[in-house]
C-alpha cells in the first residue's frame, strides 16, 4: 500500500484545491486512505493520473472535468497600472510569489507562481489574469515541485508561529488584565 508521502510526491504542488482538498497532501491523505479519486488533478493532468494509478494499482481514469481542465502550465500576471494595492491576492497565494504591501502596487514573481489561479478571484479591480506560461519570452520556467512543497511549508510554519504568537500576547494581556493597555484616550471615556 502506497503511503501519503509517495503519493505527494507525485502530485505537482500547485496547492490550487481545484481536487476539492485545501492542498496537494490533504489529496495524497485521502488517495492514501482510499477515499479520494486518483483524477482530481487538472494541474498534473493525464501524466500525474498515470503516476498514481501505477502507484495506487488501480485503473487509469480520465480527468474529472468537476475538477478542471488540463492545460499549459499557467502563472498569473497583475497589471501593476491598475492594481490598487488592496493587498487581497496575498493571503491565497499558497507560495508567497505575490509581493507588494497595502496602497503600494503588486507583482508576481513568476519563478515562484505554482499556477494555482487563487489571487484572481479576490481581487476587487480584476488586475489578475491567468496566462500560459509559454507566452511569456521571458518567463523562468515552472517551479519544481518540490520547490513548490518547501515554499508551502515554510509559508504555513510562518503563519502558524504568528497565529501562536498572536495568541499568547493576548492571552497575557488578558492574564495580566491589560491595566492600562486598554484605557481610552483622555477625554474619549
């Protein structure tokens, strides 16, 4: 029996969701478990479907169209004259390959974009588009995935150390009563 760890290893790490996991090992978790489809994976496509039926020993299924279409690998662009530097598209880039900072123009660093189309949609002036990445002269090539896997990592590590230590300044403040901390400005009581 295949374990998750074989099976992530094979899947491209976009960490889009389009398999309907919130990334590319909570689908290895489920395929590991046998309660998942093997062809829930448009960015890896008939190739990836191929690896892990191989792997799985079960039959090769055609991509569920549920979940996507295969296509050329894709990176996201922003038209930096419209973007109005919301900072939206931040939070859902899986990789951290979005930089700018609030009221300040964005950009896309394209040897870092998985692909994975989540800063569209919560972009508000549609700035964001999705183009193949073999348009573009000048694009580095795709990310490994590996790469791709490390980057996850590390961004998820981050925002959990900051969520704890969010947590525990609050939790102080709250033991120690905040005497002070919270006091209203002079003449606003």
């Amino acid at each position: 029996m295949a374990t998750a760890a074989e099976i992530d290893a094979l899947l491209p790490q976009t960490q889009c969701t389009r398999c309907g996991y919130a990334a590319c090992r909570p689908y290895a978790d489920a395929l590991a478990a046998g309660v998942a489809e093997l062809n829930h994976c448009p960015p890896g496509g008939a190739a990836t479907i191929a690896a892990l039926a191989a792997l799985l020993q079960r039959p090769v299924l055609p991509l569920n169209p549920a979940n996507g279409a295969e296509g050329p690998a894709l990176v996201a662009l922003i038209d930096e004259d419209a973007c109005i530097g919301c900072a939206k598209c931040l939070p859902p880039c899986p990789v951290d390959a979005i930089v700018g900072a609030q009221k300040h123009m964005h950009t896309v660093v394209l040897s870092l974009c998985t692909g994975c189309e989540l800063c569209v949609a919560p972009c508000p002036v549609d700035c964001i588009t999705m183009v193949p990445r073999e348009e573009l002269p000048d694009a580095p090539p795709a990310p490994q995935a590996a790469d791709n896997r490390v980057r996850f990592e590390a961004r998820n590590a981050r925002l959990v150390s900051r969520e704890t230590q969010r947590n525990a300044l609050v939790a102080a403040g709250k033991r120690a009563g905040a005497p002070g901390a919270a006091a209203p400005a002079p003449g606003l009581r």
